[in-house]
C-alpha cells in the first residue's frame, strides 16, 4: 500500500481510494494494471452481477440494465454511469487481446453505494 496526494493505493488489488478532508473516503476505484503510471496489479472483482474490469458495454447491459446516463469523450473512453453509484469507463487499445472492442478499465463505487461491490480475488 501506498499514499500519493490523499490517494490510498493498494498496489496489489487493484484498487485506489481517494480521501477529503471534508468527506473522508467517498470514492473506491477499480482498474486495469496498464492504465496505471505506477506498477498495480488489476482489480479482479465484480459486482454481485459479475461486471468487472474487462467486461464490454453489452455484458455491463445485459448485467445491470440500461444505464441512468451515457456519455463519450475523446480518444473512444465510454462512461455508464448508474444512479445506485457505480459508474463504468471503457476505452479499446489498453489490452492487445481486447482487439478494437471497448472493454471496462476503470470501475468506480461512490461512498453511498459502496455496499454494491463484493472484493477482488488475489
């Protein structure tokens, strides 16, 4: 584990939390190694429904349902966001075996809903 500017990292789970000193801990991150600038291992849990990081905007859909809203941006990322506070971000090219299909390399889980979210498996 380590901080960097009020960020918990736990390198070996793949997971960040980011801290407030208004709202202490309100976000958990969820990513993929390769989009990390430091050396991570990848978040390797799901939601109960069995979304995790890899999974593609059908798999999400067929999962979870349509999400509450979907947004595009630059350079191909896809954000599903859903209300009960999870939200999904895609993008292709991060994993040479993913081809050119956008695949999940960030998952975030709001404080409010953070009870959505079982632990990864190492």
């Amino acid at each position: 584990m380590g901080t960097h500017n009020n960020v918990w990292q736990y390198f070996d789970h793949g997971v960040d939390v980011p801290l407030s000193d208004r709202a202490g801990v309100w976000q958990i991150g969820c990513v993929l190694s390769e989009t990390m600038a430091v050396p991570f291992k990848t978040f390797t849990g799901t939601t109960p429904e069995g979304s995790g990081i890899g999974a593609t905007e059908e798999e999400i859909i067929d999962a979870l349902g349509q999400p509450d809203s979907r947004t595009t941006h630059d350079h191909g990322i896809i954000a599903l966001q859903y209300n009960r506070g999870i939200k999904f971000t895609l993008q292709s090219g991060w994993v040479k075996e993913w081809g050119d299909e956008a695949r999940v390399h960030t998952i975030l889980v709001r404080k409010a809903r953070s009870s959505e979210f079982r632990g990864g498996r190492t």
